[in-house]
C-alpha cells in the first residue's frame, strides 16, 4: 500500500509539474523563424554542395584522407621525418596501388565488355522461365497506362563512347585535384591545425577544437583499419569460394568484393548482381549460379552484423538508419565517391556533435 501511495504521489506531482502546452505566442513565432532560417540555410547549403561538386567532392575526400593518415604523419614526426617527405611517400604508394588495381581490372573487365553480346544472349536464354512472369508484368502495365509495347525498330543504337568519355574527362581532372590537395593537406595539416587554433579568442574553446580534431583523426584511423583488415577478409572469402564454385578469374572477383565493401549496402549489392550475372554465362544451371551470390550475401550479413560491430565496438558504431540515410544523401549528391565518403562524415559529424552536445543520461518517466 505504501509503495502504490508513494507511486500515485510522484505521478502527481509529474502532471503538477508539467509545463503548459502553449506559454508565449511570441516564443511560438519565434521558434518558427529559427526553423525557417535553419531550413532555408540548410537548402543553400546543399544547393552549394550540388553545384560546387566538381571541386568540392576531391578537396572534401582530400581532407578527409588526410584526417585519416593524420596518426600516420604524427607519428613519423616524433621520429624526427618530416611531414612532407612522409606526405611524398604515402601519395607515391596510393598511386602505385591505384595503378595495381586499375592494371588488374583492366584485361578482365575490357574482355567481359568485348563479349557483351554473347553475353547478353546468355543471360536471355538462361532467363527465359521469367518470360511469362514479365509478359503479365507487361500485359498489365499496357492495360492500365496504355501503349502498344512495341519497340521502334528504326532507332538507331546509343552510342556508349560519348558518356564514356564525358565522365572520364572529368574525373580524370578531379582525380589530380584529389592528389594535389592530399599532398598539400598532408604536407602542411599540423600547421594549418596551429593557425586555426590561433583564430579561437579563449582557452576553452582552442581546447574544445584541439579535443575534436584529435577524436576525428583517431575515429576515422581506426574505423579505416578496423574496416579495411575486415574488406581483405571478405575479398579472401570470396576469391576462394570463387574458385573453388569455378568462376573465372577468381582473384578478380576478390579484388572487387574487397573495393565494394567500403560502401555500404550498395557496395555487396552490385557485387552480389555481378557474381549471379557471370555465373549465369559461366555455369549450365540456375542454381549453380546462385551459390556464389546467396554465399556472398551470408558472408555480407555475416560481416555487418556481427563482425564488424564487435571488432569496432560501440564507440565506433553507427545507427544503421543514420548510415542508410547519409548513404541515400550522399550518393544522390555527389554519386559513387559521395556513397564512399558517407560513412567517413558520418563519423566527423556524430564526433563534433558528441563534443558541442554531450549526451545526458535524463531519466524520464513511465
């Protein structure tokens, strides 16, 4: 009895306590200018990031390398190298490697793009159980939006030199850029890091910087490590299963398991489509060319759900809603190099907002 006494009594005094709905108009309408204000900045802003991204996306990915290696050049400066020589280094081994992959993707992909369409007869034939299914399909999507479903025969075929050309030359420009301003970030962070702090008037708040920018680096350092020994992993994984199913070209297939897996979801995916697709020219049954892709997608959930999180650790973790949403964002604004660098701003925003809005554990009531 004492404890439903004293239970109705905090409950009381809860709905006591609690604040009016509405205490100032005035503060309501003020509220909602500092939400339009927010919102309208916050459209400007991504209408910047659009527009600029030519030279935005390979400065911010620049930078955010640079944080990442930043433990690197610290450490090479205690021993008494100087940063531009370690800079000099770790930009010649990040061409070398790039060069490597580019070289050993480069036979196998151009003789699958030379076989396109011997290919694609085979993928249609292996594929014909789907053509009733995807006659309905038709059938019911001619009945309710109309059209006749014929093809025009007359038109002549895209040509895909144009739209390869007119991403490679850009990208080709964004590239050196990237490895520009790495070099520059690299070669000059510690001091650039000394005139920021410089620019703050108080002790506190060049405190506050100096805390931020070193759980950045050291955040970002170990989630690329922790990220990158797992990725080899699942590339091992999937170049053995690859050869051993008798997939052509396994180490390939390794190669690019490992690359994907940086992006989140979208990374496992493509390659689960690439596995089945080149499994369906490869082998003579259906189901021998599902035992690579529905392997991969055990050893993706494997990986993401169980591995990775208890090699990281909490600290590291991300909402997976919170990594979805920044995937979705950044792929629709900066495309494939925005999927890869959605996860490393991810963890340089929930680092800063961490810092600037600590978490109070309130305890609040039933």
């Amino acid at each position: 009895m004492d404890y439903i006494r004293a239970r109705r009594e905090v409950r009381h005094a809860l709905v006591i306590s609690d604040p009016l709905p509405v205490s100032s108009v005035h503060n309501i309408w003020a509220s909602t200018g500092q939400a339009a204000t927010i919102g309208i900045f916050l459209l400007l802003f991504g209408a910047f990031l659009y527009i600029g991204h030519a030279i935005l996306l390979p400065i911010l990915a620049a930078a955010v390398t640079a944080l990442t290696l930043a433990p690197l050049i610290k450490a090479a400066k205690a021993y008494g190298i100087p940063p531009w020589i370690t800079g000099v280094v770790i930009l010649l081994v990040a061409l070398g490697v790039l060069s490597l992959i580019v070289t050993a993707l480069a036979g196998p992909v151009s003789q699958w793009i030379g076989r396109a369409p011997e290919i694609g007869a085979t993928i249609k034939q292996k594929l014909t159980v789907l053509d009733q299914p995807l006659a309905a399909l038709h059938e019911l999507e001619n009945s309710l939006f109309g059209g006749n479903g014929l093809l025009n025969v007359n038109e002549p075929p895209p040509n895909v030199v144009l739209p390869v050309v007119a991403f490679l030359t850009p990208a080709a420009g964004e590239l050196l850029l990237f490895f520009a301003t790495l070099l520059f970030f690299l070669v000059g962070q510690i001091e650039l890091r000394n005139h920021i702090v410089s620019m703050f008037s108080n002790r506190d708040a060049k405190l506050r910087f100096l805390k931020i920018m070193r759980d950045i680096e050291r955040n970002l350092a170990g989630y690329l490590t922790v990220v990158t020994i797992v990725n080899a992993g699942v590339g091992i994984i999937v170049a053995v299963g690859t050869w051993l199913i008798g997939y052509p070209n396994p180490v390939i297939f390794g190669l690019l398991a490992a690359l994907l897996n940086y992006i989140p979801y979208v990374g496992p995916a493509v390659m689960v489509l690439a596995l089945f697709g080149v499994g369906l020219v490869s082998f003579s049954s259906l189901g021998h060319a599902f035992i690579a892709p529905l392997g991969l997608i055990a050893v993706t959930t494997l990986e993401g759900h169980f591995v990775t999180p208890t090699i990281v650790g909490r600290r590291l973790t991300l909402n997976p809603l919170l990594v979805f949403l920044a995937l979705a964002f950044w792929t629709w604004m900066w495309g494939p190099i925005g999927a890869v660098l959605a996860v490393p701003l991810s963890i340089v925003a929930l680092v800063i907002v961490n810092h600037l809005f600590p978490n109070e554990d309130v305890r609040l009531p039933d």
